[in-house]
C-alpha cells in the first residue's frame, strides 16, 4: 500500500488538493510539513466521505492564480521525499 494519494478537486468556488494517509495518525506532521508551501492558503485536516476512503484527509487550499497541476506535483514529490525519510529512519 502507497503510504498516500493525492487528487485534485475541481470546485466552483476554490479548486483544492487532497491528499489521504494509508496511516492517518500522520495527518498533523504532514500538515505541518505542508506548510512552507507559499503558495497554500490554508490546510485542513476533514473528515472524508464517500465510499473506499479513509476516515480522514488533507485538503490543501491554494492562493489565488496559483497552477493547481504544478503545486500537486510539487506536493506530491515534497511527499515521496518526505516517506523516504522516514522509511531511512
């Protein structure tokens, strides 16, 4: 199992990135490591709804004229550095 996935959310009012934990008791320290992003508005940490999901997610909200597709990328490569770390440890 991947120890995350990211997705982006195309919302009428903010599009938005979240991202779901295989292990959720990590939400707060990837919430945390998220960020120094200067180009995120604000993080959360909400409960997931839907079927086949975690019980929880991190929705990352982006400033303004920010490009979605390149910040996910960002954040996803920010992550897999992030797991090998940990993994290293």
């Amino acid at each position: 199992m991947l120890p995350f996935r990211s997705e982006i959310r195309n919302s009428p009012t903010q599009p938005t990135i979240k991202i779901f934990l295989s292990d959720e008791s990590l939400d707060a320290r990837i919430k945390k490591h998220l960020e120094h992003f200067k180009e995120i508005e604000e993080i959360e940490i909400r409960e997931s709804i839907g079927q086949n999901r975690v019980n929880e997610n991190i929705t990352v909200f982006l400033k303004d004229d920010v490009d979605i597709n390149k910040m996910k990328k960002s954040i996803d490569s920010s992550l897999w550095w992030y797991f090998e770390e940990d993994l290293v440890d």
